[in-house]
C-alpha cells in the first residue's frame, strides 16, 4: 500500500550533502522529508529575498554552512553553522546571505515560502528530491 511504501522511505537515511550537491539554483525550496504535515526543505540562498510573513505558519530556518541575516522590522539576527531560528507567524522578515548559504527549513506543508507576496523568486510548489 502507499502507506507501506511511504513508512518504508521515511526510514532511511538522508544524507545532507548528497542533496545539497544537486542543487544549483538559488531561493528554490526542495522537500528532503515530510512528517505530522510538515516539509523538511533544503536550500540554497544567496542575495537578497523580500520582505514577507505569513499568517497561518511557523517557520523555523537551520543554517548548514554560511551565513543568514534574518531581518525583522526591529532588528537584525545574525545565524552561523549549526545555529538556528523560528519565525512565529504573522512575524514579517526578510532573509538575507552575502555568501552562498545553505539553509533547512522545517515548516507546514501549506507554507508559501513568499508569503504570497508576487516576486520572480516565488514557487508556486516545492520539488521533492
């Protein structure tokens, strides 16, 4: 059954680097794993992203390699290698990389990763990889 199969790939290991090593683009969310209703996303990032929100989600970012400034209306957080954040929702922010940066987010699946704001970086879907 699909149940089967899908309990059967979510006991295997996932090795990070092998995923990040197939992405080449930039601020294009891939799903790695899912659970409870939550994506497991992998991305790289780097530049400037928009200012965004959203209403419904938490959203937590872990930062693998690099360097994110996660801007909020009142200040700046700065996060490292193994270093990570939770945006609460309705928390409007703009995440921000002056290097390449890996990052892993860990949010509900019906998380749209612009906050619906309308931007070329927007993806209507996640890729799972």
């Amino acid at each position: 059954s699909i149940r089967v199969f899908a309990d059967i790939c979510a006991m295997q290991s996932i090795d990070l680097n092998e995923k990040f090593a197939v992405i080449s683009d930039r601020w294009n969310p891939r799903i790695v794993a899912s659970l409870n209703g939550q994506d497991v996303k992998l991305a790289k990032i780097e530049g400037d992203f928009v200012w965004h929100a959203h209403d419904e989600e938490d959203e937590m970012f872990f930062v693998v390699k690099g360097r994110l400034e996660l801007h909020f209306r009142d200040k700046v957080e700065v996060l490292l290698p193994g270093q990570m954040i939770v945006v609460p929702k309705g928390v409007e922010h703009k995440p921000l990389a002056t290097e390449e940066t890996w990052i892993m987010l860990f949010e509900p699946q019906s998380t749209d990763h612009t906050g619906g704001v309308e931007t070329p970086l927007r993806r209507e879907k996640s890729q799972r990889i």
